[in-house]
C-alpha cells in the first residue's frame, strides 16, 4: 500500500513520463497576486501563464502545489473536523497545459492514471460535465466508456469556473467517487450531493473562452488546469473512506494521542483531526514568512493556531502541545518540503510562544463563555456582547468561539458582535481629546481601528515583547 509521500511521486512522474514539466510547489503567499490570501489552488503560479502575460520555456507542466483555504472565497475553515475531505491545509495535485492539450488528452491522461496505473475501480466512478458542454459529454463516453447516467449534466457555477470578471474562464469536468450506500450522501447536483458518499477527488477545468467586458470569445488556444487533493485520492489508495484515516493524519493523530494520553475516540475525535489539521496549516505558513499577528494574514493563522488550542485544552493538555507535535510533521512531510526543515526551530518557537500566551487567558475565557451559554441550547443564540468581550478581552476569535458552541447547535449572534465592536470603537474616538493635529489624529485613527480593539495582548503581562 502506497504512503501519502509515494502517491505525490507517483502523480507527477506519470505526468512526467507524458511529457510535462514538474515544477516546484509556489510559496503559501502568492507573489503575484495581493488580493489572494493565500494560494489555494495549483493554477495560482501559472495565471499569468494562462493569460499570456508570462511565458514559460515549457507548454505543459505538473505540479503538487500547497493550498490553504482558511479565508477569502474558499473557506474550508468551518469543515475541518466535520467532513472526511476538507482540510485548511491540503497538497493539491494538477497537471497544466498552456495551449497545449486540449479536452480530449486531459481526459485521457486523467482516466488513465486513475484506472490504470492507480487501479481504481471504474465501476464506482462518475463524472460531471458542464450542461452545455457536450464535447466533455462525448469524449467521457468514448474514452472511459462510462454510461449516461454517470455522466451527470451541471447547470450550475461549479461545473464553470472563472479566473475573475473578466479574464479565461470555461466549463469544468469533475471526478467522484462512490464509497457506497453505507455513507451519507447524494451524487453531485442532487439534494444530498454535501454528504460524504460521493467523494470529488479531480476537477478539469477546460479554459476556452476569453470573459471581456462585452463578450465571451473563444480562446485561440484553450488551455487545462486541474486539481486533485492528494490526501482525497490517498484516502481511495489506502483504502480509507476518510482523508484523517490515510497514513499521514494517522501518524500525527497518534503523536496528538501519546501526548495527551487522550484515545481518538468518541466526542474527542474531532479534536485530535482538528489539531492534525492546524498544525499543518500553521507550520506551513510560518514557514513561508507568516506570522501570527491582529490583521489580515497573520490574523487567519492566529484564528487557526488559537482554534486548535482550544482543542488540545478540551483534550486536557496542561503544556503547550502543538510544537511537540512538530516533529512528526516535519519527520511525514520535511522531506517534500524542505522550507518545513529549515524553520522548524522558528515555528516551534512561534507555536510555544502563542499557545503560552494564549493558555493565560483560554481558561479564563473558556469559564465565562461556559456560564453564558449554560442554559442555550439547539437554535439558540449567544449574545453579541459575551462574543464581543471574549474576542476583547480574552482573543477569542469569533469563528473560535462559533466553533465551541457548535457542537450543541447553538449559535452567535454576529451581528451583535459587529455592533459591540462598533461601540467600542466609537467610545475610543469620543474619549480621545485630540491634538488638533487632523493628519495625526487620523493616523491613529487608522492604528487604533486596526490593532486597538483585537490587541488583546495589552493585557497580557507579558506584552512588553510587542506582537509577534
Ligand atoms: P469540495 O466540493 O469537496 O469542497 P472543491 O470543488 O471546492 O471541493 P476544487 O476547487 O475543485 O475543490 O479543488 C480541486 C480539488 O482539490 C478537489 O477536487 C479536491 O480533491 C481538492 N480539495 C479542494 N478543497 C479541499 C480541501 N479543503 N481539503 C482537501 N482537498 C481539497
Ligand atoms: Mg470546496
Ligand atoms: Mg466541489
Ligand atoms: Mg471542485
């Protein structure tokens, strides 16, 4: 049975072996592109590739590219924990052909590696098309000889992807697959289609058209990206329904579980993903120079380290946990990743520190939003204010405490929270008497609003270290 580490060797030397350039995964923080978060699919280091800006001396490319989806359009924060193929950090395989290969190969080299060389079962395939897109329709019927009925028309944006308003864009083919009728779930387009039955492992784009302000054209040479999570498609080689199952997130379960001396049992099993999860997203964009911090970027990882402190303080840890876990990660996943080795020192450093300074206040928050939310229940609300003074006064961030909450069905009135926010930030101006200086005040304005009201570490004892 092959690890996690031999599949991603696999993919790319089958594509290799078909003619495409293996390129190195691009960093978390994408270079060229300042209103992505993060890098979240394998075409963010080729977009200008695609079109036409840059050029590359190869038309045909192949790449397992990090990805997180924590923030922006994809969030897949809210998942983790709860479905068995959504992690915030994730390996995603794709192979690129910048007006190259067009449908016909895409689909021929993807069915390919899947039944052949990988030996999936054809039988528990299905595909989806574009409603339109009757070429994708035929060529599935032709090259992998699939039935109509598992060939399912889309009219919907899922199956049409676009790089922006305007820009390439064109229909996409997705690949499922069917773990049987004992899970959950509908096939894609259905009313069931959110459970875990029928698992999307590969997503074919084909960009044929140019989106300008007018009109839609056609591409004089349509190019391919795909995109298939490697923990998805290890999960179907190891024989696992579920990606924390495959040989990875077992490892580093276990080093969760020797820590805590906790089982990844019952009520507790979600913890334990959850900490596997984070400490890879965490680890790997320190790495790439993110740091936690009160906006933007480092902000998302902060609500990423926090959340899975929560966690290891729901399993009992009584020490910092997530750095002693680092070990295992960088021992699974160093050796892909090189950058993981050479700031190893640097994201336990940054790990210990936050959950240190963290833990101080964890308890205390934890207490008060136990007494608040006591007598709530399925389809209630916690108020604004109690969400608003634990993000204030505690660095709760608010998905943390959304998250905590979860489980018993109730929710957090948010918009309360935007108002008790609001508030205070208003309080903030009226008491400040000003030095008639409007450019000066105005500056502080803009300090105040981005790090006052989240600057939770002002209380903290040790906060003469600044932000890290
Ligand atoms: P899903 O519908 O399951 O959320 P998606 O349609 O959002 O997936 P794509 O944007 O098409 O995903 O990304 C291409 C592939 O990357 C998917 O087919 C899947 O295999 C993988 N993938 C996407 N999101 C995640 C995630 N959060 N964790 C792990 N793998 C993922
Ligand atoms: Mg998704
Ligand atoms: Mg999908
Ligand atoms: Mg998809």
């Amino acid at each position: 049975m092959s690890g996690v580490n031999e599949i991603r060797s696999a993919f790319l030397d089958y594509f290799k072996k078909n003619g495409h350039e293996v390129v190195a995964s691009s960093p978390l923080v994408p270079r060229n592109d300042p209103t992505l978060m993060f890098t979240n699919a394998g075409m963010v280091q080729f977009k200008n590739v695609f079109t036409g800006l840059e050029s590359r001396p190869y038309s045909t490319a192949a790449t397992s590219q990090k990805c997180v989806r924590a923030g922006g359009k994809h969030n897949d924060l809210d998942n983790v924990g709860y479905t068995a193929r959504h992690h915030t950090f994730f390996e995603m395989l794709g192979n690129f052909s910048f007006g190259d290969y067009f449908k016909e190969r895409a689909i021929e080299l993807a069915w390919n590696l899947l039944t052949r060389d990988f030996g999936i079962d054809k039988n528990r395939l299905l595909v989806t098309v574009y409603h339109t897109d009757d070429d994708a329709f035929e060529l599935w019927r032709k090259i992998a000889g699939l039935p109509e009925s598992k060939i399912i028309r889309i009219p919907t944006n899922d199956n049409f992807w676009a790089m922006g308003d305007t820009g390439p864009c064109g229909p996409c083919s997705e690949i499922f697959y069917d773990h049987g009728d004992h899970i959950w779930g509908g096939p894609p387009g259905s009313a069931e289609e959110d459970g875990d039955r029928f698992i999307e492992i590969w997503n074919l784009v084909f960009m044929q058209f140019e989106q300008t302000a007018e009109a839609r054209l056609d591409l004089p040479r349509p190019s391919i990206d795909t995109g298939m999570g490697l923990e998805r498609i290890a999960a179907l080689l190891q024989g696992q329904h579920d990606n924390y199952d495959i040989d990875l997130f077992r490892r580093l379960i276990t080093a969760s579980e020797d820590a805590t001396g906790v089982p990844a049992e019952g009520k507790n099993r979600a913890s334990h993903r959850v900490i596997a999860d984070h400490l890879r997203s965490s680890a790997f964009l320190i790495a790439d120079g993110v740091l936690p911090s009160n906006e933007g970027r480092g902000y998302v990882l902060r609500r990423i380290m926090r959340r899975a402190m929560r966690h290891a303080q729901l399993l009992g840890a009584r020490d910092p946990l997530m750095y002693r876990l680092l070990p295992t990660l960088v021992a699974e996943m160093g050796r892909a990743y090189p950058e993981l080795q050479r700031a190893e020192a640097m994201i336990s450093e940054t790990l210990k520190l936050e959950e240190t300074r963290f833990r101080k206040t964890l308890e205390r928050g934890l207490s008060l939003l136990d007494e608040a939310s006591a007598d709530l229940g399925q389809g209630d609300r916690l108020d604004g204010e109690t969400a608003f003074k634990l993000y204030d006064t505690y660095g709760f961030p608010l998905d943390l405490t959304q998250d905590a909450l979860r489980q018993r069905g109730v929710e957090v009135d948010t918009e309360g929270f935007s108002a008790a926010m609001e508030r205070q930030k208003a309080e903030a101006r009226k008491h400040w008497s000003g030095s008639g200086d409007a450019a000066a005040e105005a500056i502080w304005y803009e300090i105040r609003d981005k790090v006052g009201a989240t600057d939770f570490l002002g209380y903290d004892t040790e906060s003469a270290e600044g932000v890290i």
